[in-house]
C-alpha cells in the first residue's frame, strides 16, 4: 500500500528517480524497502520487493505499461501433503486463473491465445509443480512468448509463489 499522497504526481514512468522512491512510505502487512529499475533489452522493468517481520517476502517487476513481469512470493508457512489429493487439472486450473488475474493481457485475442504446454507440466516429490503457457496466433507457437508458473500444493490446495512472463 503506497499512500497515494506521495506518488500523485509523480511520473510513473520517471518515478525510479523520484524522491519517493529513495525513502518510501508504506503502510500494511509488508514494508517496500526497494524500487528500483532494470534494463531487460529495450525494456525498462520497475521492481518492487517488500518484507514482513513474520518471514514472508514478495517481489514483483512492472515494465512502462504497468505490466506485471515478474511474481514471486515466499513464506515460512508451507505445508507439504504427503499424498497430493488435488489432480494435474486443478493445478492447471489454478495456474490459470491466477495468470488470469495477475496478468490479464496475456489472454488479450488481439495477441492470440495463451494455451497449456503439455511437455512443460512437473510436480516433485516434495509437491513443488512448474508449467508453462505458450502464445499461439492461428495455432502456431510464437518463439518467445510464454508465460512461467510455479508453486506447491498444501491442504487448502495448490499455491502459486512465481509469475514469469515474457508476452508482449
């Protein structure tokens, strides 16, 4: 939470180099204690990273566009089943919806369709799944544009902890 007050008027696409972003004010579960900006090619990505007192952390990237990059959540509060009670589709369910949620253009018709990569899916021993979402314009796989999900699988369900796209 960033009290609106501070950032008003600031250019988002400058805010790196404003006063804010030197000694933020925050207020919530978790304190921002970094912005900053990377260069990724031609793209300028904003990260966020935020901690809280009780072990969880969470980062997040932003480019120009107010996309959402990058995700990856941590917390001490796993719980490992020993016998997942939930299917590959309700993990591949979950993934989606939270793509759906955290990154909605992805699933834009103007950029084709973001489509399940069969070969991508594993889930270990310790319950840790990753998959992949490819982009398909006419039903050919465009080079490069994926989206990465990861996560674990506890009682209440799976969790997805990391968000990696690369969709223009």
């Amino acid at each position: 939470i960033v009290p609106k007050h501070e950032v008003d008027d600031a250019d988002p696409k400058t805010l790196i180099e404003d006063t804010f972003s030197n000694t933020p004010v925050t207020s919530g579960a978790f304190s921002l204690n970094a912005l900053q900006s990377i260069a990724n090619g031609n793209e300028k990505i904003y990260e966020f990273y935020w901690n809280s007192d009780n072990g969880k952390s969470l980062s997040a990237g932003s480019d120009d566009k107010g996309r959402i990059k990058y995700y990856y959540h941590y917390t001490q509060d796993r719980i490992d089943a020993k016998i997942s009670p939930y299917t590959k589709s309700d993990i591949i369910a979950k993934a989606e919806e939270f793509v759906k949620k955290i990154a909605p253009e992805a699933y834009s018709p103007e950029i084709g369709t973001l489509v399940f990569d069969e070969s991508s899916y594993r889930i270990s021993s310790n319950l840790h799944f990753s998959l992949n979402f490819v982009r398909k314009m006419n039903g050919i796989t465009v080079k490069d544009n994926f989206v990465d999900v990861s996560g674990y699988i506890t009682a209440d369900g799976p969790i997805v902890d990391s968000f990696n796209s690369s969709i223009d």
